[in-house]
C-alpha cells in the first residue's frame, strides 16, 4: 500500500506524520527540534505506543530530511522508502495564487518563494525543505497545501480593507486568513457528522488554539475569517493581540520610544493576548486555574470569549443565520470551561448545548447540542495532517 507524508516545516523545527493510504491509518509521527543547534533532538513515535528518539545534532534541512528518511526505514515503518509516493507540505501564504493544493515543480517553488513577503518567517523555509524533499525522494510527488487556500472563495466586501483600492491592485493588501486546511476538514467532517450536504449548511468554525480564528463557512466555501493580511488579526490568541486600532501603534511606538515598526509588530504577535492581559500565562489551562484568584486571569479569560462572541454574532448575520457551530483546536476540543461560557451568550441564536455532555467531551467527536436547539454545535477534532495527504492522494 501506498505511504505518503505531511510535513509541517518551520526554521527549527521539522514536524511530519506518516500514512498509510487509502486507509488513512496513521503509522507514525515525528518531530527534529531545535535544528541547526547542538541540543537538537528527534523525536517520533509509532505504531502501539512505541518511542524513539535521539540526541546526535543535526544542523541542516538536508540533515533532517535525511535522519527522517534513515528513521522511518530503520524503525521499519517502510520496508523500501519508494513506497512513499507523496510528501504533501503545509505553506503558510499561498496568496492569490494559489486557491487550492498545487503539485510543486520548480515555477510553483518559484511562486512560493516569491510570497515570502506575506509571510516572511515560513514560505522561504518552506520553500527550501520542498526544495530538499524534491531532491531527496525524486520519485515522490510534492504537494504544497496553503493555509489560505480554502479562503480564496471569500468576496471582495470581505476581503478588502477600506484603503485605497490601489494598495489592494498593487500590492495585494487584503484579508487572505489563515488555518483554511483546518477549516476545510472540519466542516467537512461537520457535515458528514450532522448527514446533511455541505451545499446545506451555513456554519461558524471556531478554530480555538494557540493562535485563533473564526470563520463562516456557506455551501461548504469560506466566506469570511477573523484573521486577516497575516494570522495577527482576528480573535485574542494566545500571544497575538487580534484586531487593534492601527493608530494605537504609532501612538505606543512614541510612548515607548520604539523606533522600528517590526519592534511593535513583534510585541503584538509575541506578548499580547492572553500573556499580555493576565501577565501569567498564553496558556489557557493556567488562566484557568488562576481565574479564581487572579483578576487579571478572570480578565483575560473573559476578553478571549467576548471577542469569540463578537465575531460569532457578525458571521451570524453575515449569513443570515447559522446551522451548524463548530469548536475545534486545542482550546475548541479541550476547553470545557470556555465552550461553556461562550455558549452562554450564543443562546440567542438558538444554540444550546448539554453541559453534562460538554463537561464530559475532550478531543473526541460529539454533538454537544441540547435535543431542543435549533442550530446544531458540534465539536470536531481537526486534522489537518489527514487534509494533507487526502490532498496529496488526489493530485497523486
Ligand atoms: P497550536 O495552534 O499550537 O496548534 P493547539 O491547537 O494545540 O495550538 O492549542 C493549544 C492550546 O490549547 C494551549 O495553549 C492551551 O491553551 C489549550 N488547551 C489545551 N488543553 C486544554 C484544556 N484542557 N483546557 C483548556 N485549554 C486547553
């Protein structure tokens, strides 16, 4: 049977999952840490419940592509490394070029590298380990997946900022959004779960991890999304402050004497959100625990569902309605507490959900609604390894 791999690449990490297709069986995953530094590390677990991992330094993308390949041969999740008939890559920023998953050859490599200015810190890297892919396993075909694909179907009123419509033409200043293969796999899988057609159903993803965002989903296309040029804009996240007044940024780089932008972008990426409210933590979990007895936590808390609530309600409108509320990502699948509370104000909507069942699901599939709400909210697991490798299977 055919294998094929998702990668998820960034500067110093490399994260990859194996499967064994068209089964869907997941045979292994794995992660290379800390790349290019002498505590770098392998990790990777596999078939029931079995670890391996090492020290020996590696210090390149070759070098890790290449321990990759020795590892999955010598663990003998491959007898032959030929039976990987695809590497399917998660690319950040695909643009306006890309509006669905691309077979790579060396003008899309081309094209993805030139997107490096919408997201400078990951297509470059990207890039390169396709590059390297390419070049190592010659007989697989690389696919690249876009995190802003699946919002490529989103309409102007949606997309464009109101500046001046040049800036759009000339420089691609707009909404492109982010997390589009989670969104795609767990609409689908929303649809399947709820037996009705994905043309049927106007739904909201809450999309709740470290990073966050909201999308509408209408005849299974996006139609609009919380995050915006880059994954800053949007819902509180983790570290990232979400939507903000752009004048708030000159007026703090003066109080703060901040010469460089980029400073400032850093500060809204790096230490706000929930960090920067409670000055604790970007984890929910320790909010949580603290929320009793740290009014900051409480605060910061109740910011995060408040702004989940806002661009529920928005998208609710948007569409006329809503049938179907998803929760997924880590906060989304594991966040008992916070479904709760968001759930206390989407009332209005016609959304209940079953809190003895709610409290009791984590990170497994369920239909949280009450038998009497009139729009369904489920939580889905997303996955967005398995999207990959659907995707790299198709284009196989
Ligand atoms: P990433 O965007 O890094 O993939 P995840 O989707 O894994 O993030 O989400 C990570 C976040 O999920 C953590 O920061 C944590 O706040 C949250 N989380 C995980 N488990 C729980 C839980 N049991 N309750 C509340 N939040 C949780």
């Amino acid at each position: 049977m055919a294998k094929i791999l998702a990668v998820n690449a960034g500067s110093s990490t490399l994260k990859w999952k194996l499967f064994d297709m068209p089964a869907e069986v997941q045979l292994a995953e794995g992660l290379v840490d800390r790349l290019g530094q002498p505590q770098s590390k392998v990790k990777i677990k596999y078939g029931d419940g079995q670890k391996y991992e090492s020290d020996t330094p590696i210090a390149n993308y070759q070098e890790a592509v290449a321990s990759l390949m020795g590892n999955i041969k010598s663990l003998g999740l491959v007898e032959h490394l030929h039976e990987i008939i695809g590497v399917g890559h998660r690319v950040v920023a695909g643009g306006e070029v890309f509006a669905e998953s691309v077979v790579v050859d060396d003008e899309t490599l081309l094209q993805i590298q030139n997107l490096r200015d919408y997201a400078p810190l990951h297509n470059p890297v990207e890039a390169d380990y396709i590059a390297v892919f390419m070049k190592m396993m010659p007989w697989a075909t690389e696919v690249a997946v876009f995190d802003t694909a699946f919002h490529q179907t989103m309409q102007p009123e949606n997309f464009l900022y109101s500046i001046p419509y040049d800036y759009y033409k000339k420089y691609g200043a707009r909404k492109y959004g982010a997390h589009g293969t989670s969104v795609r796999y767990v609409s689908a899988r929303a649809a399947e779960m709820l037996n009705k057609p994905l043309e049927d159903l106007r739904m909201i993803v809450m999309h709740l991890g470290s990073g966050s965002s909201i999308t509408a989903v209408k005849d299974g296309q996006s139609i609009d999304t919380s995050m915006g040029f880059t994954p800053l804009a949007g819902v509180t996240m983790g570290t990232r402050s979400g939507d903000i007044d752009p004048s708030l940024v000159a007026y703090l780089m003066k109080k703060l004497d901040i010469p460089d932008v980029g400073q400032m972008i850093h500060i809204l990426n790096n230490d706000s959100g929930l960090l920067g409210i409670s000055g604790l933590s970007n984890d929910m979990r320790d909010l949580e625990a603290a929320e009793d007895t740290n009014p900051r936590a409480k605060l910061a808390l109740d910011i995060f569902v408040n702004r989940v609530v806002k661009y529920v309600g928005s998208y609710a409108a948007l569409m006329n309605g809503v049938d179907a509320l998803i929760f997924t990502a880590g906060i989304g699948e594991n966040g008992d507490e916070v479904r709760d509370k968001i759930m206390r104000s989407l009332g209005y909507l016609g959304a209940k959900i079953d809190n003895d069942i709610n409290y009791k699901s984590h990170g497994v599939e369920a239909d949280l609604s009450t038998p009497d709400s009139t729009v369904k909210t489920l939580l889905v697991p997303t996955n967005e390894e398995l999207m990959i490798v659907r995707d790299v299977m198709a284009l196989s």
